[in-house]
C-alpha cells in the first residue's frame, strides 16, 4: 500500500499535508470513524481522497450537491483518477454503466446524492461493490439543529446496514457543538474521532457597516477594493437590480440566481471565473461548488439565514491566503424586519393544510389520485385565485416537500420522465390486448434500464424518429398509457412544477408532525436571532463572535474587523489626547497665554482638536481663566 505523502506527490504534487490532514488521514487508514471540522477551503476532500487512492476498493461520498460532485469528479479525472458520480436526472443505462465501472473496473472514489441511498437499485448494486471507506461531505444536513437540514440525509446509515465494518468520515465546514454531536449519533458511530482545525480566518477581515444607503456604500466599497468580488442579496429580482446598478457606475457585474436555466448559470459562472465579470450579484444558490481562490471581498445587502450560511458565504472570500473582506451593510431597521417577516410570513399546520387543500383545487387533482403526477406552478395566478400570499406559499410548500408530500422543480427547463407504474406481467397482457402501443413500450424498455424501478429522462424527438412517427403522435401515445395507467409521464417544462409523491388525501388527514414543525421553526428563528445578535452587537470583535458561535472559547481579537478598529481609534484618540493634555500643562505652567496665543505655539494640532480640550480642562478645573481672558495652569 502506498503512504500517504506518496499519494499526495503522485497526484496533486504537494511534499506534505496541511495541519490535520495527514492525522485524519491516519485515523482512517487505521479503520477509525472520524468526524472532521475544517473551514471552507481547509483541505477537506484530501482527507478521503487521498485514503481512497491508498485503499485497494472503492470508497462512496454521499454529497447534496450535483455542481459538488460534477466539478469534483472532473478535477479527479483530470489527475488521472477514477471516479463516477451519479446523480438525479441521469438517463438509467448511464447510471447502469457507472454502477458497472465501479464493481468491475478500478474506480476508485463513487459520489453519490443522498436520495439515491434508499432506492432498491442502489442497494442491491452496492451489495457487489469492494467499498472501504464511506465520506459523508456537508454533514451537518443530517442535523436537524442544523441550518441546512435534508432529510434525506437520515437515510445515510441505511448504508451502515451493508457495510458495517467499513469506515466513515463526516465532514462539514460548519457545525455548532450541538450539531456534531447530532451527526455522531444520528450516523450511529461509536469511538469517533474528532479532529477540528480552527475556523479562524487571519486573512479576512469582517466588518458590519451601520448605513442608510446600502447601494451607494457597496459602490464606494467596491470602487475601494480591487479585485473580484461577490454581493449577496435576498432576491431574485435584487440581483438584476443590484447588477445594472453597477454596470451603470462602471463595474463589470453579473446577476445568478437559482431560476435561471443550467446553461445560463454556467455561462455566468465560467465568466466570473474567469474574471470576464468582476462581481457576481447573487442570492445564496451561487458559490457551492465553485472554488475561486481570488475572490477580494464578499457584501451581504441583507441579513443571512444564519451565522453558518455567513460563514460559509463570506468565507469565500480570500481562499488564497491574501487579505480580503466580508462586510454586512445594515441598516437599524433590519434585524427588526427580519424576525417580524419571520412570523408572518412562516405558515402553521393549519395554514400549510389549507394551501395544499387549494393546490389540489388549482392543479384539479381529485382525492386519492395525483401520485407521480406533475403540474406547471404559476404561483401568481394560484394566489390571486385562492387568495394567498405568495411567501406563505412558498414556505408551504417547502414544509410539504420536507414531508414527502411534493416534489419541487425550480424554473429551470427539464428533461421530460418516464416510469412505468405496471408490472411485467400486466404489462404483457395490456400489449396484447393493445397493440398499437406495443412499438413504443419495447423501445422504452429496450432504451432506458431501471424504468420499471424509477423515473428515467427520455427524449420525445429521439423516440419519434425510432418509431418514425411525428413528436405529437408519440407524446399522445405517452398520455394514452399514463391513462391506462401503464406508466408515469413527466413532460418537461421550462416553468416551476409541483410533482405529487403520494396521492391527493383529504385535507383533514393531512399529516404533519407537529414536534418536527415546531422544532424546525423554532430552529430557524434561533438562526435569524443569532445573525441579528452578530450585527448589532459592536463590542466584541467580529472574529471572536463567529468562533464563540462555533466553540471556540479562546479565540483572539482579529485586530481587524470594524469593532477591533473602532477600539484601536478609541484608544489612539484617548492616547492622543493625553500628549495635547501635556503640552497645554507645559506651555501654561510657564506663563499665562491667551488662547489665541497658544494656538499659535501648538500648530501642530488643530485649533478645533485643542479648543475641546482646553474646555474640558477649564469644566474639570484644572486651567483657570484671568479677568483679562488669559489662562493659566492650577492642575
């Protein structure tokens, strides 16, 4: 077996490993469970990719993210590393071939979506694979005290069942003390070690500014600070506002957000890369994924969800090594905002019961129907017909999808996808008894492995030039067996759609857990008290309140940071005024002066700075002032 440094020379070139690296390595390769806490850009992928490359199997990364996984298989490949990656929205038999490659070829690292643990095909594929480590990046989703929680994360220690001798390694760049230890307990592991690398950050310098005109100072800023740079709004629209405003003052800008198509997300992403835009207007769906080792300042226009996603955000900035900033712009009114806009704005059991009620209505969908059905959502028009506000919607509607009742896709233009919902052997019988689908059916099953198991993406122009046959004949065949109830007939849309993962049931039985919801809004609304707390509180430095938050108790004054500053100003003031003190006693324990006069022996001080503390020293006593104007010392 190869050492590690060995692995680190071959394929990345390094002589050593940065501080913790090569412990973690070593615990593993020892056969320990290991929870890792490094900040964003510490290393953490080496961890487990090195100690994949010294192992002789395979080993699986549980990832949430498809950008993650894509760019990280690349940068892999790139090295001359095998890896795969499968995600949502694969065609089956490419799925089938990297299942393949990794049981049967020499792939060495397989990264996987969380959704994809509990599906039958993935288990019964893994029972074949020689798996040797299991890494689980971003783990604090797995918390419900997290900020970022999936539930889809609990279906991790399903693969403990399979492989339980085989080690994990859980890493996240952000986790408070409760949220490790509900990541050790809810993966099931015993003797973990912990290796935390602090997440101090000497190179960035935080700031809050205090302002009433957030547009013109990020301006300012902006125009001070050279380089690349990231504003964070809360807003789609913001960002396009945000972005012509400093197009129009001379700055190359960009917006993203999540609504935007895969290829126009990546244009603007390659472009900001490669310094073609200068700063990335944004809303928190940019910068997962995209390592940019040069960004010089990160601005928030708006408060955060919480101090992790700040960390996280602003932490992109100056990965290099080089000074850089994270400045939030605030204004007095908006941590007040924020928390009333919480809750008004997040729905309760009633209300969420009443939106789905209404959806049901909207997409026609009649009860104990609907399952694997997929509708167009025009959220304006649902709300102006039902007589709902769009954010309690919204909020709804994710609460509804965290419970399994639906699937949301954004507006982003989809693959259409196909499952067959009939079992072979109805299957059968319903070709015989109707022959004019059998063409399509066969081709179906011929094209795309897995169909019979889950949704697979298919494409109508490709299967009508099979078939020979025009798209409209083929789409209205695909609408005939969704009404046979043959299969499952997700056309694609460019438009947000709402999927139905289990049939329409009357509102009234309805479940949701009401110890989850309120545990999970009581959560959130912690998260947003703690971010307004960091903003308002101006005494202890901006450094030192990010790593308390994250249990680090002995942390410093950065020395940096608006508060450090301000205090650094304050003190050289005092000191200041102590040696204008000294001068004044010199002069006037000499002879008395008229004031004109010792303005004239002090010129190096201004008139103005010496005038407040003559005044002050004449209301504390210590110079006295004759009949005829002139001053004298009495101490």
């Amino acid at each position: 077996m190869p050492t590690a440094k060995e692995v680190l020379k071959k394929y990345w070139g390094y002589d050593d490993f940065r501080p913790l690296q090569g412990e973690i390595i070593a615990a593993l390769t020892s056969g320990k469970h290991v929870l890792a806490l490094m900040p964003t850009g510490g290393g953490k992928s080496l961890c487990f990719q090195v100690p994949a490359l010294m192992k002789d199997g395979l080993t699986i990364v549980v990832s949430p993210l498809i950008a993650l996984m894509k760019d990280q298989v690349q940068n892999l490949k790139k090295r001359g590393i095998k890896a795969e990656a499968i995600f949502s929205g694969m065609h089956s038999k490419e799925v089938q071939n990297a299942f393949d490659r990794c049981i049967y070829g020499k792939t060495k690292l397989l990264y996987v979506s969380p959704e994809r643990l509990h599906t039958e095909l993935f288990q019964e594929r893994l029972k074949k694979m020689s798996v040797e480590l299991i890494a689980i990046d971003e783990a604090h989703c797995i918390s419900q005290w997290g900020y970022d929680f999936r539930p889809a994360y609990l279906q991790i220690p399903i693969i403990r069942q399979y492989l339980p001798h085989v080690p994990f390694i859980a890493l996240t760049a952000t986790a408070t003390e409760m949220v490790r230890k509900d990541i050790v307990d809810k993966l099931g592991l015993k003797e973990v070690a912990v290796f935390q690398k602090s997440f101090e950050r000497q190179n960035l310098s935080y700031s809050v500014l205090y302002v009433e005109d957030k547009i013109n100072k990020m301006l300012e800023i902006l125009q001070k600070v050279s380089g690349t740079g990231i504003v964070y709004v809360r807003s789609r629209k913001g960002t396009q506002e945000v972005a012509l405003f400093l197009k129009k003052n001379g700055i190359k800008a960009d917006y993203y957000h999540g609504g935007l198509n895969t290829q126009e997300r990546s244009k603007k992403q390659e472009a900001w890369i490669n310094d073609k835009t200068r700063v990335m207007v944004c809303t928190n769906a940019f910068g997962m994924g995209i390592d940019k080792p040069d960004v010089r300042i990160v601005i928030h226009l708006g408060l955060p969800e919480s101090l992790e996603a700040y960390f996280q955000e602003a932490g992109r900035a100056g990965r290099d090594g080089k000074k850089s900033y994270g400045v939030l712009l605030y204004h007095p009114s908006d941590g007040m905002d924020l928390l009333y806009n919480f809750k008004r704005n997040m729905p309760d059991i009633p209300t969420i019961k009443e939106v789905y009620h209404a959806l049901g209505n909207y997409f026609r969908v009649a009860h104990g129907a609907g399952e694997g059905h997929s509708f167009d959502f025009d959220l304006v028009d649902f709300c102006k017909r039902f007589n709902q506000r769009g954010v309690i919607v919204y909020h709804a509607l994710q609460v509804l999808e965290r419970e399994n009742y639906f699937a949301l896709s954004d507006g982003v233009l989809t693959s259409s996808k196909v499952r067959f919902s009939s079992k072979h052997d109805s299957l059968y019988n319903f070709q015989t008894k109707y022959p004019q689908y059998n063409g399509l059916i066969q081709l179906l099953l011929r094209s795309y492995e897995g169909i019979m198991d889950e949704f697979c993406k298919i494409n109508e122009e490709r299967l009508a030039h099979h078939l020979k046959m025009s798209i409209t004949d083929v789409i209205t065949l695909l609408q005939g067996l969704v009404n046979y109830e043959i299969l499952k007939y997700i056309p694609r849309s460019d438009k947000p759609r709402i999927t139905y993962l289990t049939e329409r049931i009357v509102k009234s039985h309805l479940y949701l857990n009401p110890k989850r919801f309120h545990f999970r809004r009581k959560v959130i609304e912690n998260n947003l008290k703690a971010v307004v707390q960091y903003a308002e509180t101006k005494h202890i430095c901006r450094s030192q309140q990010l790593l308390f938050y994250f249990a680090e108790n002995n942390a410093t004054p950065c020395g940096t940071c608006d508060v450090c500053l301000n205090d650094q100003r304050s003190q050289n003031d005092v000191e200041e005024s102590a040696d204008i003190e000294s001068l004044i006693q010199y002069h006037l324990s000499h002879s008395m002066l008229f004031l004109g006069e010792l303005i004239q022996r002090l010129p190096q001080i201004t008139p103005e700075q010496l005038i407040l503390i003559v005044r002050q020293l004449m209301e504390e006593g210590t110079i006295k002032v004759g009949k005829d104007e002139r001053m004298e010392w009495v101490g």
